[in-house]
C-alpha cells in the first residue's frame, strides 16, 4: 500500500524536531553534527538569530502580494547582488530548478530576438546534474534520471567535461549556449579547471554563445568566495543560485548581464511566489551575515584545516578512503568502500553526510562551524576507517 507521502525518497527513518547552529536535534533527543546542510542549504546552521529574526519580523508584516506589484525586499536583494556579481538584472525563483529554466528560456529568446531563432540548443556536460524538470533532466543528461520519462526534451548536446576539442566540436548553427557547474556538485563534488572555464567562454565569445553558470550548490560562500567561479575569474552571461541564498527557506535567483536579461521583457516569464516578501527577507538576511568583514576568509581556513585533517585520515585508512576533492567547504571523499556503508557508519557516529556520484561521500557543513566541530567530524571519520578497514 502507498504511503500518505509519495515513497519519491529513500528516507531514513529519523526524524528532527529542531536545529541548533550546525546541530539536529531528533525527537528522541539525539544530536547530530549536520554536515550536509539539507544539500548545501542551511549554510549559516539552524536557527540562526539573525535569519529567525528578519523572518519573524516579515511574517508579522506581510507574506504575499504576487509579482503585479514592486516588491521593496526583492528590489534590496536584487540591487545586492547585483553589486556583488558581475550581473546587471536578477530574476527570483522558488528554486534551483526553476532558475535553471530561466536561464534556458533566457538563452533561447536572447537568440531568437536577435536574429537567430535557429538557435535553441545548449552545451553541457558529462558529470552534470541540474535540476528534475523535464529540461534539466536532459541538461543533466543522466540516464537514472532520465529513465521513464519518455523521449528526453530536445535541444541538449553533452560532451566531456575538460575536453576543450569536444565542446567545439558540439557546436553548431543550431547552438544558444553553453551551461556548465563550476563545481560539480551531484556527479561528485568535481571542480572544474579554471583553464576549461577559460575555453567555454572563449569559444562561447567566438560563436556568439551565452555562458550560463550552475551555481546552485557551488555558490553564496560554499567556496570561499560569494560565487564559486569567482576562483577562475571568468564571468558568465547567465549565473543561477538557490539553496543557501535562501538559508532553508526556498528561494532561487537568475542573475543575468544587461545583454542577457533583457531577453525577458514582460509577460515572457514569471512565477507567482518567486521573490515574495518572507523569502526576500530571509535572503537580505543571508547576505547581511556573508558580507560581513572577514566572514569568507573565515569560509577559506576552516576549509583549509578540514581538508588537512581528511588527508590524514585517509593516509590512515586507505582501504576506506581514496582521496578528497573540492573547493572550500564543498568536500568530496571518494570512497573505496561503498559510499553508502560509509555514510551510514558516520550516521552512527551522529555525523549527517551527503552522498554523491562516483562514489564520494560530500561534506557540506555550515559556514559557520569552528574547529571544534572540524575535531568532532574528523573523529568520526578517524572511528569509520577504523571499523570499516581490513
């Protein structure tokens, strides 16, 4: 028999009652270290006074108006990142997924109004996850996602991550774009090379393509920099973010170049709850606190004594662990034992990881843990080689 919510998870059976900083509390009492932040979402931890504060405050005022009217919070945080980015216009979504479509939509008008309605495919690559609509599982490309959901949507062309001769060789009359993640973050927290960023955009300027960035998990401060390609110094035309933008309160933003954005004019795209006042609230609040002075230098070493820390343990325990990859406080550990065994023995230890593609185990822990919480994780890590070793 069905279950009342949709069996779509592979749950748990754990439920959490409450959170504190990088803490779950479960109902039976338990705490648990999270380092998985709901997917890269809580970045600031739970329950952080600043974020309760800016919602509460909103929730006494006013929730929902719909985008007929201006929205003084949405102005703020646009105007914000706008100044922090290389972006001119932000378009606000609900989720990843929905400023993925955006900026899909965007690449495809953009083409279109100027003279090239051939233009509709895009670029990406293999490795890449971008959302589960029915466009971004065929950006994404993945066969177990794509499996059972009929013909996939026309107009996406994958190559090699990293092989600069097959991404040219992908491109033709009938290409708009090119949408790639500066880190990988489903398909194994895998950086990309900034020398290949480089190439996308050289080849994208060549042929009159658009860049769109992926930075729904990569970006607002997971990296060390507010967004992720910020290490390679290549801009894009289209950048998409979600996730710890909006703290754990659901929130997605396309962020577009002045050429790019004016694509959309009015009545070409909308959402009804995108950028409503609760959620600008909580994103104003967000960027308060990653703006702060020395709060990303502070993102920069915690992550470099984290990553020292794994590195011995894996020197301990090489039959558990190959090696660690990433950038900033986004961490892969790529797993000799089965990712999963590996992550139900941190579980045990009451460390929350998150899996990912090939194997790897992903660390994606609040901004703002300290070394105290790096000691707690690295000990459970320590306790997991240990017990799962030969």
């Amino acid at each position: 028999m069905i279950t009342p919510v949709m069996p779509t998870y592979a749950r748990v059976d754990l439920v959490f009652a409450r959170g504190e900083g990088p803490y779950l509390i479960s109902e039976d009492g338990e705490r648990y270290l999270d380092f998985g932040c709901g997917i890269a979402v809580t970045s600031l931890g739970h329950a952080h006074p600043h974020l309760v504060a800016a919602l509460q405050d909103q929730a006494e005022r006013l929730w929902h108006t719909s985008n007929l009217y201006r929205i003084s919070g949405q102005e703020r945080l646009a105007e914000r990142l706008v100044a922090a980015s290389f972006a001119d216009s932000v378009f606000f979504a609900n989720s990843g997924g929905e400023a993925i479509e955006c900026a899909l939509k965007m690449a495809r008008r953009y083409q279109y109004l100027n003279g090239h309605p051939e233009r509709f495919r895009t670029i990406s690559f293999t490795g890449a996850f971008h959302g589960r609509t029915l466009a971004t599982i065929a950006a994404g490309g993945q066969a177990k996602h794509l499996e059972g959901f009929g013909p996939p949507v026309e107009g996406f062309d994958q190559v090699p991550l990293h092989d600069s001769n097959a991404l040219r060789a992908a491109i033709t009359g009938e290409t708009a774009a090119i949408i790639i993640e500066p880190v990988q973050g489903e398909g194994g927290i895998t950086p990309v090379d900034p020398q290949f960023l480089k190439a996308v955009r050289a080849a994208a300027d060549e042929f009159g393509l658009l860049v769109i960035y992926d930075e729904v998990q990569c970006g607002m401060g997971r990296t060390g920099k507010l967004f992720g390609h910020e290490w390679s110094g290549v801009a894009p035309d289209i950048m998409t973010i979600a996730k710890a933008l909006g703290g754990g309160i659901p929130i997605g933003a396309c962020l577009a170049t002045e050429k790019a954005a004016s694509a959309l004019t009015a009545g070409s795209h909308g959402s009804t709850f995108g950028g409503n006042p609760l959620s600008m609230a909580v994103g104003n609040a967000v960027l308060d606190v990653m703006q702060e002075e020395g709060f990303l230098e502070g993102v920069e070493r915690l992550a470099a004594r984290l990553n020292s820390e794994i590195e011995q343990v894996i020197a301990r325990h090489g039959d558990v662990f190959d090696h660690v990859r990433g950038l900033g406080l986004m961490m892969g550990i790529k797993s000799v034992a089965p990712v999963g065994d590996v992550i139900n023995a941190m579980r045990d230890h009451h460390v929350l990881a998150v899996p990912a593609g090939d194997n790897v185990m992903r660390f994606l822990p609040p901004l703002v843990i300290n070394d105290s919480h790096i000691a707690e994780a690295v000990a459970a890590l320590e306790a997991v080689g240990q017990e799962l070793g030969s």
